[in-house]
C-alpha cells in the first residue's frame, strides 16, 4: 500500500509547486522494452528532484486495449477505470526467473525496440504479454499465496471479476464491442464462476494487474520519499466497449456520442466516440461508481486533474451514427432568445 503519512508542502509562505509533466509511455531507461513502464518513474523523480520541483502529472494510466493496435495507444479511451495499462509492467524485474533462451531473446528485441526514434506500440505491447505469460507460468502460485495478494484480490474483487471476463471475451471473440458476444451480451455476476470452468485465462489477467499495482504503488513511494507528489489525469469519457459500459450500461447514453462543437480550431467539430453520462441514474446511488473511480485512483495520486471538467456540467452531445461534431448540441443547455442576450448582455445578435 501506498505510504498515508505522506503530505506536500508550499514552498516558503506562498502555496505554489512546481512540477513535470509526462505520458508514463515516453519514458525510457535502460531495462525498458521498448516503453516507458512505471519502474522508470523513479528515474523521472531522481531528476525532478534535482531539478528542485516537487510535482509528477501523469496522462491517464488505465487499460485502454479495444482494437489490439495502434490505435489503443490513444490514453484516453479506457476500457476500464479502474484497471491498470499492462503497457507499463516492468518486466525485468522477473529476469532471474527467465532461462537464459528467454533472456537472451528479450535483450535482442528491446535492442531493437529501445533504438526506434518512435514507440512501436503493438511490438512493445506483444512483448509485455509474452513475458508476462512467463512470469504468470513461474510465479503465480508463489504470489497467490502471498497476504499481499490475497488483500489486493478481495479490497479489489468486485471490478478484478468484471476487467478478467471483459478481457477473456474480447480476445476470444478478436472484439471488444459486448454487443456481439451473442448469449455475454449483458453482463451476469456470475459469469466470472462460469468461465474459471472453462479456463485458467482469468487468473492472468488478474495477476498481471497485482503486478501493475505493486510496481506503482513502489515507484510512488520512491515518489513520496523524495517529497514528490502524483498528480493523475481522470478522462472525462470512456470507451464505449469497455467493462464499465458492459456492467452499468444505465450509467450511460450509449446511443449518444460525446465531443466539441465547431470552433476556429475545428470547423467541424470533434467526435470523441465516448459515450454520455447518465447522471440522472449515477444520482440515484449518489454517484457511487464515480467515487469508486476516483477512490481507486487515489491509491496512487495525491492530487487530480480533470480532464474537460466542464462536461461533468454540460457536454457537446451527438447521435451514435454522427462521423463529425457538427451535429450535436449542448446538454444540458438553457437556450437564450436572441432578445434575451441583446437585452441581458448588451451583445448586438441579430
């Protein structure tokens, strides 16, 4: 667990901090492969530290695998918020545990990967999930055993279930798009019971997000011993094939798009292709999977930024079909009468 002791202070009488920040995937040592991995936030606050600043912010962290390419290294599209991007599993802290075929294999591909003037997202993404595979196979039994595990598993086991059967069927069906999974086309409590059944599979994925939280949870109290705060990066929106949409579908409009209206920067708008939020039904339990979310991410941050916080207010809204953002609107929104802005606001509108 994350050290509770920890607090950052204002610089002298004045409150104001000074800091960095970094896509957690553009940082590179000598032991990545390929990409930055949450290990390297060390080096990142080594440097931070020296430089005489004392804030960290981070783009957003989560699994974000839709498509299984390129196009998932876009950070703002979860899959789940809760779950951790298996992107930025350090796997070479298990190198003992490899034969020498493997390592020598590894050292080859991250030669040829750490030397690439660009990230190649879908090789360096393969390759965390060969070794971690490896690591599973090795260790998983050790680590199942372990009080840390056990307690990560049960404070956690509600959206561990629901991330392992979304990733499960995604992969067996080659889609994350719930809506064709035939007969898992809503989620069921129980699914999870049913499918150990059938495969091991589950427990892997459950593993490696033990894994992620444990490299983190140490690069952050690296952080904290420096005097360094997290600052995380909460999206506004989520995919919508992601585990959140499958169990909660009433939490969302997911007929409904979200996005920006035309500006000088975009005349046509832009579609984000997440959907709305219901927060009409997310009222009725008083918010309950937002304070889940945001409780969940503070096990690693110690401040936040909001991504497009205005949409927690009003969004740009656009039907499912919509391609562009020109056919949206503001919602909610309280329409002025063109008499009502000339005569309140003294703007000359017709």
């Amino acid at each position: 667990m994350v050290t509770n002791t920890f607090s950052i202070e204002p610089y002298g009488e004045k409150a104001y901090h000074t800091g960095i920040a970094v896509p957690v995937f553009s940082l590179r040592t000598e032991n990545s492969s390929g990409v930055g991995q949450f290990s390297d936030l060390k080096k990142l606050a080594d440097f931070t530290y020296r430089s005489g600043m004392d804030v960290i912010q981070l783009l957003p962290i989560n699994d974000t695998t839709t498509f299984m390419d390129w196009r998932d290294s876009y950070p703002y599209r979860a899959i789940s918020v809760f779950a951790l991007h298996p992107l930025y599993l350090d796997i070479h802290e298990f190198w003992k545990s490899y034969t020498k075929e493997q390592q020598a294999k590894l050292l080859i591909l991250e030669s040829e990967l750490n030397s690439l003037e660009k990230i190649d997202y879908e090789r360096c993404l393969a390759l965390k999930w060969e070794y971690a595979q490896i690591i599973y196979q090795n260790s998983v039994v050790k680590y199942q055993k372990t009080k840390a595990y056990q307690q990560f598993y049960k404070q956690n086991e509600e959206w561990l279930k629901a991330y392992a059967c979304f990733s499960y069927l995604r992969d067996i069906n080659k889609s994350a798009n719930f809506l064709a999974w035939g007969k898992n086309v809503n989620y069921d409590k129980n699914l999870f019971d049913k499918l150990k059944k059938e495969t091991s599979q589950l427990d892997l994925y459950i593993f490696v997000q033990y894994l992620l939280h444990s490299q983190l949870t140490e690069a952050v109290d690296y952080c904290h011993k420096l005097g360094i705060a997290l600052k995380g990066d909460i999206a506004i929106g989520i995919a919508h094939d992601s585990v959140d949409a499958w169990t909660h579908p009433e939490l969302f409009h997911l007929d409904k798009q979200a996005g920006a209206p035309p500006d000088v920067f975009a005349v046509n708008g832009q579609n984000w292709g997440f959907p709305t939020y219901n927060w009409e039904k997310m009222a009725e339990d008083g918010y309950d999977w937002w304070k889940k979310r945001l409780t969940a991410m503070s096990n690693y941050f110690d401040a936040y930024r909001l991504d497009h916080i205005l949409g927690f207010f009003r969004i740009w809204q656009m039907p499912e079909n919509s391609v562009r953002g020109l056919l949206g609107q503001f919602s909610p929104a309280l329409a002025l009468s063109a008499e009502e802005i000339e005569n309140n606001y003294g703007i000359p509108f017709r």
